[in-house]
C-alpha cells in the first residue's frame, strides 16, 4: 500500500487552492438569494437575467471579439518575429531586436499601458489618428502585449526543427516563402496554436492596458467587472463568469480530444506505412544474381 506522502499532499492542497474558489463561484452563481454571502436555495434566475442586461453581455461581446483579433495577430507577428531570431542569425541590431520582441514580458504592465496612452495621445496631435480610444487602441495595445508571448513559444519550437527537411525541399527547387507555409508551419502548428490559446486568454484577462487606453462605449468585460466589484459582488458577475469557465473547459477539452485522435491517426498511419513496406519487402522473390562469364580469345 502506498504511503499518503508530503508530495502527494502539497499536490492536493495546491489543486484545492486553485479550483476550490472556482467551485465556490459555480455553486453561487445558482443562489436564489440576491445576497450573494447568503444562500437562498437553488435558482437559474441569474442566468437568465443576463440576457436583459445589456451593458454586461456588451462588454462581454467587445472582450471576446478584442481577443479574437488580437490572437489573430499575435501570432502573425510573434510568428514572423520568432523566425527572425531563430533563422537569420546575423544582422545588425540582432541582440537590441530580441531585447524589444522580449521586453513586454519583463516589463510592469502600468508603464506599458502608460506609454502606449501618451504614444496614441502624441499620433493624435501629430497625424490626427487616433481620433479617439476605443476598441481599436486597446487590440493594438494586446497585440504589442501578447506577440512576446507568442514569439517566446514558437521560437523554442523553431529551435527544435530538423533543418535538413527545409533544405531538402529548397534543393528540389522550392522557394523559400513556400517551404515557410508548407512545411515550416505544419511542423510548429501546434506552438501557434499554443500561442494563439495564450494570447486569447490574456486578451481576455487584461485590465490594466485596457485601462489606459480605453475610452467611452470600450468597456471589455474585466473593467465592468472590477467597476461592479468595488460596488459588491453581484449574482450576475458569479453567472457570467460561471459560463466564461464553462466555455474555456469545453474549447480546451475540444482541443484536447482532436488533437489526440489526430495524434493516434498520425501514429497510425506511419504504423501502416511500415507494415506494407515491409510485407513488400518479404513479398519479393529474391533476385538471382547472373556471374558475367568471362569469354577469352582462343589462343
């Protein structure tokens, strides 16, 4: 019988920590009470609530699609500048460049939101864009945010190719932008996808950037949130968030069941492939082999 070790119960006390306060939230978001420290019973009526509020499934509607494009294009430039960095390895400015794709990550969240608002309030009094803050200043502010993320996952990936597949194609006359898109990002599409998951999730998470350079009718849904928080927490915040961690749970688990039957398909079918090479193999007859016979001149 396995002994309950120190390990095991720090694993356990972790788990807890982390989803224990989720489950609480669940359990509530179904409270008939209007109190949400006081359980009244058992009651969908929050749930249905949210349709007739319109300022919360707004904000929400303006977070999903923010996040949406801004996985979007974070990949597109996390992707290019991953390439960069793994792929030309000499050029000027090689160690500044991988210092500016990396500084987001180090960098407090306040100055990067701060920077960008005085960037945007310069371009305005300079070349008149942008007019405003709005949604497409807070998607540009998550691009800038998320694309180091991206440019950190893909690039491992990329250090981790065998090259000589690439090289292989460009010796049979393939160019290079086509040896990009047909064989370099099947083989990292999953670190794009990764950091496509990744940058959704903080695009939809974040509320200091958004702070900064949001303006009127731009409320994404972690604004609303921390603005109806100071003011208590309400039912409708437990039911909406209650579906948000529905909705991740079920896109994860989606992506986990094709992912591992694309897996097992793949496994499959090189197990196949093996197979019939080698039945073809056995199959063949063995190829006699003819002594070439040595004619002389007659002496």
């Amino acid at each position: 019988m396995k002994r309950f070790g120190f390990s095991r119960m720090m694993l356990i006390l972790g788990l807890l920590f982390i989803y224990l306060p989720m489950l609480i939230l669940v359990i509530y978001s179904f409270n008939a009470s209007k109190l949400v420290t006081v359980w009244g019973g058992w009651s969908v009526h929050w749930y249905a609530g949210l349709l007739d509020n319109k300022q919360l499934m707004g904000s929400v509607v303006r977070s999903l699609e923010v996040a949406f494009y801004t996985a979007i294009s974070a990949v597109a430039l996390g992707t290019l500048a991953a390439f960069v960095l793994t792929r030309v390895t000499r050029f000027k400015g090689r160690t500044l460049f991988g210092g500016l794709v990396t500084a987001p990550l180090v960098m407090p969240e306040v100055i990067t939101g701060l920077s960008l608002l005085l960037l945007f309030i310069a371009m305005a009094q300079i070349i008149g864009w942008p007019q405003e803050r709005g949604l497409l200043t807070i998607w540009i502010a998550h691009t800038t945010f998320c694309s180091a993320y991206v440019a950190v996952v893909v690039s491992s990936r990329l250090r981790e190719l065998d090259m000589s597949i690439e090289e292989a194609a460009m010796d049979l006359g393939a160019r290079p932008w086509k040896v990009f898109a047909l064989i370099t990002v099947p083989m990292i599409a999953p670190s794009l996808a990764a950091g496509g998951m990744m940058s959704f999730a903080l695009s939809l998470d974040d509320l200091v950037l958004a702070s900064f350079v949001s303006g009127p009718g731009s409320t994404t849904l972690p604004m609303e949130v921390f603005s109806a928080v100071r003011l208590g927490v309400k039912p409708e915040i437990n039911a909406i968030a209650s579906l948000i961690l529905l909705t991740v749970s079920l896109v994860t688990f989606m992506i986990w069941y094709f992912g591992r039957r694309a897996e097992a398909a793949r496994k499959r079918a090189i197990q196949d492939a093996m197979e019939s090479m080698a039945n073809e193999a056995y199959s063949q007859p063995e190829k006699k082999v003819v002594k070439p016979q040595l004619v002389g001149a007659a002496a």
